[in-house]
C-alpha cells in the first residue's frame, strides 16, 4: 500500500502557496493557479451561518435531515429524482470523494487529463489509478472504447478495477462532454460492472444555456455515485462541505452503508452550522438563484476574455463551455519556444510566466499529461478583485472586462504572452477580442 510520501501535496495548493510567497515579498501575481472562487459570501448565507453558530452538536454521520433533503430537492429540480436517504453528506467533495474510494475498493480508472486528487487519492486508498485519454474536446471522461480496452487489459494483468471517475463539467479543459459520450460510458460502465462516479460540483457553471451537462445517473442509475457542493457555484470553498447522492437499490444502500462507516472513522460529521446554512442553499431561494446567475455572467466574461489573449499568442484553445478554466495548447509553437526560451515542456513555459511576470499557471503534467506536452491550465475566478468591494463591483458589474483592475490583469496577462511567443501583434490582438 502506498505510503503518504509517496503522495505529492496537491499541485493546485503548491502552486497557490508559492504565489502567496511571492505576494508577500512584495511582487506583483496573477494568481491563475487553483479554482479557488474569489467571490464574497451571499449576505443571506452570512446571516444563517451566524444564526446557527449555537448549534454544536455531532449530528447524524451522513447530514442533518434538513440538509439531505435540500439536496434531494437540488438533483430533483435537475432531472434526477432522489430520495434524502440516498444522500451522504460532509465537510467537503474532496474527502468524500476520498472516502467513495475507500467505500468502492479496488482499483480506480481516471481520465486523462483530470483533476490533481483523483490518481493521488487512488493511491492513498491502496489502489492504482489507470488513466484512460479523454475524447477530443469532450474532457471529463475517458474515451468509452479505450476504457473498455484499458479495463479488459489490466483484468487480464491481475489488477482490479471497480470505478471510474468522471468530471461533468470537466477540470481542467472546461469542457463538457456531450450527452452521447456520456451514454456510450455508462454502457460501458453497465458491462464492464463499475461504479461511476460523477464530480458534478461545476454543473451549475456552465455558460451556455444552449450547452446541457448530462449526468450518467440517467443512464446509469444503478452505479452511478453523483458528487457536489457549494464550493464552487457560491464561492464556499472555506466553509468545506460537500454532499454525495448515492444510487437507489440494494447496490446504492450497501455503498451508503460503507461510506457512512468510513465516515464515521474519519470526520464524524460535518461542521453543524455549515450544514444549516447550506442547507438554505440547496433549497435554492430566489436570492441564491440570482447570485449564481451572477456568478456565471462574470465568470463568462473574464475565461472567454483570458482564452482570447491565449488564441492571440497563437495558443491551440479549445471552447470553454463552462467553468473558469481555460486548457491552452502551444504546441503549434514548440519549436520558438525551444529556440528562444529553452522551454520544452509546459511546465517549463509555467516557470517562465512566473518568474518573469508573476502570472501563475499549471501544467498539463500537473493534472496527468505527459511532461512535454505544452498545454496548460488557468483557472480565471480569482481575478475579479483584491477586496470584496471589488469583487461585489465586478459581480454587478455590466461589463466586467472594463473595470480597472480587471482590465489591468488581462493587460499583464496578455504582456506575458507576448514576451513569450514573441508575437509582434499579441499585445493590441489580446486587448480587444471582448471589448
């Protein structure tokens, strides 16, 4: 079994907390790094936090009925009707997520890219993660004829592959896969006899209306384990709560049954207050409706104007359908950049952009890409501001692009670029495609 050294800390938080290094000697940063939202906390949600704080009690292990069924309501409302005893709810996606793991056994197939955590939890739980390649365009899930060769093949080699992972939408590319792909894995899941499980916490960031996030729970009902929370559609990422809907049935009552023991050994339950005020979340008033409306016109705007500075640079960048994530490609200029920086890798170019202009950005082998790949990940959600004035001015705003200090990161955003690849015309390019 793996040791915890054999684990690297997170990519995202390293990469965050060498950014606050350098803010804190004085340098200037883009922090583009994690997908942290820089938002303020919805008044309505401060006030019910506040009044909960008398509640410090343990409370049932899988969430205060309250909660549970707030969150049955939430996936009712998205097409997937669920009863408040399907769901497990505590302090986070992420050791959820971890938990799942544990709760499932065996080995784990994730997809290629994917989030940081999905292979180093694999591992913590014992298990070996098997990448799989997404489909062109479609990240998020491995590609369903290559999961059905890769599990046949390490079945065949002795190994014991139980799960796969999806995200919907997808971290790192912000892509969303489309409904037939997400058919064609759940039928792969059904015959290969895997549990799905589905980190749906970005459903609701997606900026197209027209762009429909399908969950393989409907295709897939039996063994398909949905994931979310208030993290990143409410900017709630400190207050760490999350909430796993598992599948009705005998199957999904023996996996709760094993998740909430496996809970009950590490967290006992989430932090009481949290859960009543997120409980009020997950109901959906029309205020937390309208914030979040808000919340994905801002979002919108600022990736969709940061992926245009990357496409000036002559950066390959494929349609962000939802997220704050921007999944660049500078491959068409490999050999400039080996001829004139050195650089031959992605996280070679993320160390020049750093180094030289303080904007931070992940590489592609970060999140399980191969070292020379030249891709990259930046994550927009915390250029909206450095004070929650700001940050409110920019969640109302008409058009964001024009305030100051959002302008004036696109600007060092663009600059660096320029510098990189050395294009004449990247600066005036990446100023206007959104103005």
């Amino acid at each position: 079994m793996p040791q915890p050294g054999s684990v690297t800390m997170s990519a995202t938080l390293a990469a965050d907390e060498a950014l606050a290094r350098r803010r804190a000697a004085g340098e200037r940063v883009i922090p583009m790094t994690s997908g942290e939202i820089g938002l303020p906390v919805l008044p309505e949600l401060r006030e019910r936090l506040a009044a909960a704080a008398r509640l410090n009690s343990y409370g049932p292990v899988a969430g205060s009925p309250r909660l549970r069924a707030a969150v049955a309501g939430y996936w009712g409302r998205r097409g997937l009707d669920t009863d408040p005893g399907q769901i497990v709810c505590g302090p986070g996606s992420k050791p959820l997520l971890f938990a799942l793991l544990l709760a499932i056994g065996g080995d784990v197939v994730v997809p290629s890219p994917s989030w940081v955590s999905y292979a180093a939890q694999a591992r913590l739980a014992g298990a070996h993660p098997l990448p799989v390649p997404v489909p062109p365009g479609q990240g998020g899930l491995p590609d369903p004829d290559r999961l059905r060769t890769a599990v046949a093949a390490a079945r065949a080699a002795g190994r014991d592959p139980r799960s796969v992972v999806v995200t919907l939408p997808d971290n790192p590319t912000g892509a969303v896969a489309e409904p037939e792909t997400v058919r064609r894995l759940a039928r792969a899941a059904r015959d290969l006899d895997l549990v799905i499980v589905s980190d749906e916490i970005y459903r609701d960031l997606v900026l197209d209306p027209d762009v429909r996030a399908e969950s393989p729970a409907l295709h897939a009902p039996e063994r398909t384990v949905v994931t979310t929370g208030p993290t990143k559609n409410l900017a709630l990422g400190g207050w760490r709560l999350g909430a796993a809907r598992l599948p009705a049935g005998e199957t999904g009552r023996s996996l709760a049954d094993r998740l909430t023991v496996v809970a009950s050994q590490i967290w006992s339950s989430a932090a009481a207050p949290v859960q009543e005020a997120v409980a009020y979340a997950f109901e959906e008033p029309p205020e937390v409706v309208a914030h979040l409306a808000a919340c994905r016109r801002l979002h919108g705007a600022v990736v969709r104007a940061v992926a245009g500075r990357f496409a000036a640079a002559g950066a390959l960048v494929p349609p962000v359908r939802a997220t704050c994530y921007v999944y660049p490609d500078f491959e068409p200029l490999r050999a400039h950049l080996a001829r004139a920086h050195g650089v031959r890798s992605g996280a070679g170019i993320a160390e020049l952009l750093v180094t030289r202009h303080g904007v931070g950005l992940l590489p592609a082998s970060a999140f399980g890409e191969p070292e020379r790949s030249l891709r990259l990940r930046a994550a927009t959600s915390r250029l909206y501001g450095d004070s929650d004035s700001e940050r409110e001015t920019a969640l109302s705003a008409a058009d964001p692009l024009r305030l100051p200090w959002i302008q004036a990161s696109l600007d060092r955003v663009t600059e660096a670029l320029a510098d990189l690849t050395g294009g004449r015309d990247a600066w005036a390019a990446g100023r206007d495609p959104a103005a």
